[in-house]
C-alpha cells in the first residue's frame, strides 16, 4: 500500500492545479502591469502588490525555505 502524506496528495490533485492555474493568471495579469514602465514606478507598483497580498492574508501562507 502507498501511503501518501497530506502534501503529496495535494500536490497531485486538483488543489494543486487550480493554484497552478491562478499563478498563470497572476503571471498574465503581473506582466500587464509592469509592461513598459520604469523602474521606479515598477517599485511602487510592487509595493502595492505585497502591501494587498498581506492585507488579504496571502503572505501568511509562506515560510522562508532556506
């Protein structure tokens, strides 16, 4: 019998795709964004970003690797 942990079976299953899909998404939607612009507004742009993505929980969910 193989016996998955939770992670595994997540990785390989449809949660994992979805999140797939919505980071391809975010992909379209970051390059949109930050086309043409310089690089000091790209800053403030990206500040922004990450001051949303905290404020809405998402920066919780990660952990330094390392």
């Amino acid at each position: 019998m193989d016996i998955k942990s939770i992670a595994q079976e997540r990785l390989g299953g449809p949660e994992w795709q979805r999140f797939l899909a919505a980071v391809e998404a975010l992909q379209e939607a970051d390059a949109a964004l930050f086309e043409g612009i310089a690089d000091h507004d790209a800053e403030e742009i990206e500040r922004a970003v990450v001051d949303e993505l905290a404020r809405r929980g998402y920066l919780a969910h990660t952990r330094e690797i390392g």
